[in-house]
C-alpha cells in the first residue's frame, strides 16, 4: 500500500520530529490523524496543507480515554487505522542521588505509560485487520547508558523492550513493530529538562551536532514506506560527531 493510501495516527505530532513527520507525510497524501496536547499547533499544521486529509485531536498520552479517542476518530472516519506513531516523550534528566521522584513518574508516564496506551488501544484493531504498524520514537539512550540519565535511558530500554515484545506477540497477525532511535536533535525535547545549565547545555549540542526533526522524519517515512513483506525493527539514526 502506497504511503498516500495510509491511515496514519501521530502521538506527539506538535512540534520537532512528530510535526516534521506529519508534514512530510502530508505531501505524500497520507490520512493523517494528528493528536497532542498543544492543540494550537496541531491547527497550524492543518492550515499549512489545507488540501491534505488532517484531522486533529487534542490529547495527553497519559490519558488512557484521551487516546482511546483519538484511535475512534480514525476508525469512525476511516474504518482502519495503518500505521500508530507514538512520539510524545520527555527527556528530565539529573544524578539518581537527588531523588527527584516526581521526575521519574512523569517520565514513566509519558515515555512508557503513554506508548503502552497507544499499544494497547490499537494493537486489537489491527490483529483483527491482520495488518498494521506500530512505531515508537525511542532514542540512542536505549541502547546506551550515561551519567544523570539512568532514569531516562530506563525508560527507553522499557520501550525497546516492550516493542521487541510486540513483534514477537503480533508478527503472525503480520502487525510491524519499528523503534527509531535518535541521537541529538535540534527539537523542544532540551526544554523539558528542568536544571536550567544542563537543558542549555543540551541544546547548545543539539545545534552543533546538525540534526534536524526532518533528518528522523525521513527515516520514519521510510520505514513506513517499506513493503509488507519487510519491516524495520530498529533504527538507530545519529549525528554523525555525536560521540555517545
């Protein structure tokens, strides 16, 4: 199935990769489903392709019955949903030692809570299709560990995991299971780390290591894009100074 026939769902699709992603797949005519919480952005997104198939839909992935909504829109407009991106995460990072648990809950709620969710409300919609693809962003700190991420870089081992698992559980319903997995982007992301030096510190990086949201919006629309018989289970798309 060519990309402009796909009913595509994006979590996350406000800004940096899940904005650039949806723009993309605008100009190649998919039917988009874009969802968020800044809802703002997701009607500015619409308005740039006013001839695209857009429908937006505020949402928090925390929000078990918030995105069960967002999956109902697609299936009572379209009656299938192709491809769930899960994108929204968060990234507060700090040493283990200063305990900031309110941290660490809002990180297991979005980076983990909020993919499971989305698996959750669509993966028996697809097993009854008997076909789908479920993509997760994930992120180099899912293969790799470092100082004053440990948190972080544990939930993003738990979503590597977790879509491992998926493949395994739904490869014969023949639903594909994808994590991209980016090093540093010039996105938001730097803005959710609360310690003021480091978050600049990060973007400062960002800047200078040259990747842009664009940059993984190529490399999920390609995955996207592959046949049936094919899926990309892990990509790991980094800068390419990027030591880590």
């Amino acid at each position: 199935m060519a990309i402009k026939d796909k009913v595509i769902i994006i979590m996350g699709a406000s800004s940096g990769i899940g904005e650039a992603t949806a723009k993309l797949l605008a100009e190649k005519n998919a039917k988009l489903i874009l969802a968020a919480r800044r809802l703002d952005r997701l009607e500015a997104i619409k308005q740039e392709f006013p001839e695209a198939d857009i429908l937006i839909q505020q949402a928090d992935v925390t929000n078990n019955d918030q995105v069960k909504k967002v999956i109902n829109l697609a299936m009572n407009t379209h009656g299938r949903i192709d491809v769930l991106y899960n994108n929204a995460g968060i990234m507060p990072t700090a040493p283990i030692i200063e305990g900031r648990r309110d941290e660490w809950q809002k990180m297991l709620d979005i980076n983990v809570m909020g993919v499971l969710n989305g698996i959750a409300a669509v993966t028996p919609i697809m097993a009854k299709q008997k076909s789908g693809h479920i993509i997760a962003t994930d992120s180099v700190a899912g293969h790799v560990v470092y100082p004053d991420s440990a948190v972080y870089c544990g939930t993003k081992f738990a979503v590597r995991a977790i879509m491992e698992g998926l493949r395994q559980e739904q490869q014969e319903n023949n639903i594909k299971s994808t994590i991209i997995s980016p090093g540093a982007v010039a996105t938001e992301l730097y803005k959710t780390i609360n310690d003021k030096e480091v978050s600049e510190s990060l973007h400062k990086d960002q800047k200078e290591w040259g990747l842009v949201p664009e940059d993984i919006a190529a490399a999920v629309v390609f995955a996207i894009d592959t046949p049936d018989r094919m899926s990309v289970s892990d990509m790991i798309v980094r800068p390419t100074t990027q030591p880590v």
